[in-house]
C-alpha cells in the first residue's frame, strides 16, 4: 500500500511541475549563454550596480534601469574619471534618488554606498575591468564551475551574495 501512495504521490508532482512548466515558461526570459561577451564594462558594472539596489526591495533597481542619467551618471566610464569621494558621493546620491532601502544620509556611514565603492575600485583594477572579471570567471569549468564563480563572487566583492551572484550570473549568461 506504501509503494501506491509513493508512486501516486511522484505522478502528482510530475503532472504539477509539468503544469508550471507550461504555464511559465513561455513567458520566463532566459539569457542567451555568454551574453556577457556582447557587454560593455558599463552594462556590467550596471548589472553589479542593480544587484545592490535591490537587496531588501526591488522596485528601486525597476527605477535606477529606467534613468538613462542615472545610469550615465554612474557608469563605469564616467567613475573611471573621479577621484574616491567624487564617486563615492555620485553612487550615495543614485542610491537615495531611486529610494534604495537601508540608505541613510551618511555615504560613510551606508554599507551599499561603501560596498559598491569598494566593488568599483576591484573591478578598475581589473585587467579589462568589468569584462576582465567574467573573462576570469568564464575560465572556472566542470562541475563545479558555477559554484566557483559564485564563491568567488561572494568572496571578493561585498554585498554580493548566494542570490545576487547567482542573479548577476545568469543574468550575463
């Protein structure tokens, strides 16, 4: 009698995913793999930017993408050319602009400022910058590769995480 329930049990859930599937799938957008190599080191040092933004809410990251002055203001091109407190106050006033949460009036004092200044200065010293990162982390291989790449991520930048290098991840392909 356990081995009917079991077998009854499996088909349900096979016949629920297959039912998911194909009420989602046809309107899920997947990244083309290596979507990243028809990137710009702004659109990814934007992708790292979004990533932070929606930590805690996501509609913030919605308004930051629709802000072509924004995101021309924080570009990866543009801070290149600033000195450490010019860049850290041009990505604190981003922040609070698009109402990212946990951003209060000190750029010292907020750790999304200083994690995305921090992340800026590793990526410029990047051979390549932005593009130079995932050209590395392309190389991680096998089946542990995505997990090298998010354990990297996770090890070396701050405020990346589990989900946001994973997102980050996928979302570049």
């Amino acid at each position: 009698n356990s081995g009917f329930v079991l077998y009854n049990s499996v088909l349900f859930f096979e016949m629920l995913f297959l039912k998911i599937k194909d009420n989602f799938l046809s309107k899920t957008k997947i990244p083309e793999k290596n979507n990243w190599k028809s990137k710009t080191n702004n659109d990814i040092w934007e992708n790292i930017i979004t990533q932070i933004i929606v930590v805690g809410r996501a509609s913030p990251g919605d308004e930051f993408k629709k802000s072509e002055k924004l995101k021309k203001e924080t570009s990866y091109d543009i801070l290149l050319n600033l000195t450490d407190e010019e860049i850290r106050e041009r990505i604190h006033e981003t922040l609070r602009l698009v109402n990212t949460r946990f951003v209060g009036d000190d750029a010292y004092k907020c750790a999304k400022t200083n994690a995305l200044v921090y992340n800026f200065s590793i990526l410029k010293n990047f051979p390549d910058g932005p593009m130079g990162l995932l050209g590395m982390l392309s190389k991680f291989q096998g089946s542990n590769g995505d997990k090298k790449k998010i354990d990297y991520l996770k090890n070396n930048f701050l405020y990346l995480k589990d989900k946001g290098a994973r997102d980050f991840l996928m979302g570049l392909g």
